[in-house]
C-alpha cells in the first residue's frame, strides 16, 4: 500500500507561512502611529483577542472587541448578525491581534466578505504598546 507518513504533507495542502503569505500580500499594513490617525478620522480598530490575552496585556482605548470566532459574522454587511454600523462595504477597518499575526488572516478573510478597505495593524497590540500610545490595564 502507497500510504504517507503522518508526518508528510498532503498533496495540495499550503503551511500556515505560506497562508500567511498570501493574506498579507492583499494587505496594505499599518503601523501604530498610521492607525491611530486613522481611528482619529473614523477607522474602526477591531480587537480580536481573547479575553484572558486582553486581561494579561492590556487594551487599546476606543478598539471593538470582536473575537476571531464570530469576526465574518459581525462584519459582513450581508449577515443577519453584523452589528448595527456594520452595514457599509466600505467600512474602514483595522485588525488587531496581539503580535500581527492572527489579524493579518483575519482582515484577509474581511476583504473576502468585500471590505475592500480592511487591514491589519503590524506588529499587533505589542507594536501599539512599544509605540507609547495609549493603553488601558
């Protein structure tokens, strides 16, 4: 029998770096500073950590908490459970993790759902902290 080993790839299948890849070369990533000027002028910055990582670091005054689980669903125009402002492809979103990991395949999958203008935030929540911008504990 041609079995593989558990430890071979699959045909086909794609690793997390390349997944990775791919989600942020449909982005245009922004920086702390970047972000914050875009909050200022309307942007939603969307906080997709769980809640024991927000307890542990911190979060970022004016963020929406969205846990990646229920992301697409609040956030896609079309859903019958977005939230209330979210009903405009043309929402300016920022993603953020804490690291800019999670949050690049999250506003990935945004632009799938047709927010043309979603990104992330590079260098995640961590990046926004050693930035010296605001936080609360």
């Amino acid at each position: 029998m041609g079995s593989t080993s558990p430890n071979t790839a699959p045909a086909g299948s794609v690793g997390i770096d390349e997944i990775l890849a791919r989600a942020r070369a449909r982005l245009t990533r922004v920086g702390p500073e970047e972000t914050h000027a875009a909050m200022a002028r309307g942007a939603v910055l969307v906080d997709i950590r769980p809640a024991a990582q927000r307890a542990q670091h911190g979060e970022i005054p004016g963020a929406v908490i969205i846990e990646r689980n229920v992301l697409e669903w609040r956030l896609d125009p079309r859903s019958d459970a977005r939230l209330p402002w979210a009903g405009s492809y043309d929402l300016e979103v920022i993603v953020t993790c804490q690291e800019g990991y999670t949050s690049s395949l999250a506003a990935a999958a945004l632009l799938d759902l047709g927010l043309h203008r979603a990104t992330d935030l590079a260098g995640g929540y961590a990046a926004w902290q050693a930035a010296g911008l605001p936080v609360t504990r």
